[in-house]
C-alpha cells in the first residue's frame, strides 16, 4: 500500500506515482525513450545513454526553482561526466530556443539541453510541474523521481549511489553517439 501524507503531494506526485508504483517498491521501470532535439539541431535519444547514470530535468527559463538548481546540474556534469554520468535537461520553454540559448550561456549550461514536447511529458507521466527530474540507472530504469525543488546535497547522495552500484563496472566509456554510423 502506498503512503500519501496530503492531497497537495497526491496531485503534484500523481504522474510520478503512476510512472514508479510504491515508494517501497524495489523494482525499476524502464525509462521511456524519445528523441528529442538538441541546441545544434542534432536528434539525441535516451537510449544514446544506456550505460550511463542521466540526470533527466525538465525545466523551462521562468521557473525559479529551475534556476536555483541547473547550477548545481552544471557541478554533477563537470565532476561526475568521467565516472559515466550525464545531465540531459529538456526545456519546456513554449518560446522554445530564442528564450533557452541565451539562459544558457547566462547560466553557463554544460550538458545537453533539448526542446521538450507534450508527447515526451506524457511518456513520462504528465509533467505538470517544473522542475521535474529523474534519476535514471545505468541500464535505463527510473531510479528516483523528484517534483520540485530536492536539496543538492540529495541530488549528491543518489547520484553518488546509483554511480557506485552494481552494474558500475558497465559501459563507462560510452559516448552518446558513439554507435556505428553516429559521429560524437
């Protein structure tokens, strides 16, 4: 059974809930892929990123909480990228890249910034608010989900567990792209 302390966290963690089960459930799903364009025009999958721990965010320019935590994005991607580890954040900016490009080079972004659609959001159960992330393991399945603004030190801590756990000894030097046929 689950444990849903108010109705505020029923409403805002419904698609999450959906996406996961329980809380106490062990049992990850897998991460529903999608392909997504980047800054560059250039298509990324998720699925680009098996063998890797992703930071999933989706956020949008005006949303406060939003730029409390990229900063802190910025962080986990310069210090972790090397132990297989990537931050993938996918703007829901309806003014799309006029308004994201120029928050990017503001906030010095240094991972890979998508252009979200609605079909994504309901892949992933209904983004309805922002910022919305998921922690995502190395074989693809939704490890954590957070609605909301979560301390870094949070962040840290499960970033830091998901990239020491079994499996870690995986695909570490895989590269979005780097299949046969895809330029890096």
């Amino acid at each position: 059974m689950c444990w849903l302390p108010s109705r505020r966290v029923v409403v805002a963690g419904l698609p999450a809930l959906l996406l996961l089960g329980c809380r106490r459930s062990t049992a990850r799903r897998a991460a529903p892929d999608f392909e997504l364009k980047d800054a560059d025009g250039r298509p990324v999958r998720l699925s680009d990123y098996r063998g890797k721990v992703v930071l999933l965010n989706f956020w949008a320019t005006w949303c406060g909480p939003c730029t409390v935590e990229i900063p802190w994005f910025v962080e986990f991607e310069r210090r972790h990228k090397d132990q297989g580890f990537a931050v993938l954040g996918i703007s829901m900016d309806e003014d799309g890249w006029e308004a994201v490009r120029p928050f990017m080079s503001h906030l010095g972004i240094n991972y890979r910034v998508l252009m979200g659609s609605d079909e994504v959001s309901r892949r992933y159960g209904g983004v309805d608010s922002l910022p919305t992330t998921f922690l995502i393991d190395r074989e693809g399945k939704v490890a954590k989900v957070h609605v909301g603004l979560v301390s870094k030190g949070r962040y840290e801590n499960e970033l830091l567990e998901l990239l020491s756990s079994a499996g870690a000894g995986g695909n570490r030097s895989a590269r979005p792209g780097a299949r046969a046929g895809r330029a890096g």
